[in-house]
C-alpha cells in the first residue's frame, strides 16, 4: 500500500514540475528538447 502512495506522490510531483516549467507558454517547455529542435523553434 505504501509503494502505491509513494508512486501516487512522484507522479503528482512530477506533473507539478513540468507545469511549473512551461508555465510561460511552449517556449520556456522546449528546455526538455535537445539543442536543436529549440534553436529550430526559435528560428520559426
């Protein structure tokens, strides 16, 4: 039962971390991507 809290917890966790991420739209969300997709993005 407690495995289950604590995977319950770390996927909440996780999911708060990228929220609080990207929170300034899908720019700041290109930091999980490799160098070049995010220089490919900027560019367009």
């Amino acid at each position: 039962m407690i495995i289950l809290i604590q995977m319950v917890l770390f996927c909440l966790l996780f999911t708060a971390m990228v929220m609080y991420a990207v929170r300034g739209g899908a720019i700041d969300g290109l930091y999980f991507y490799p160098k070049a997709v995010q220089e490919r993005a900027i560019e367009i």
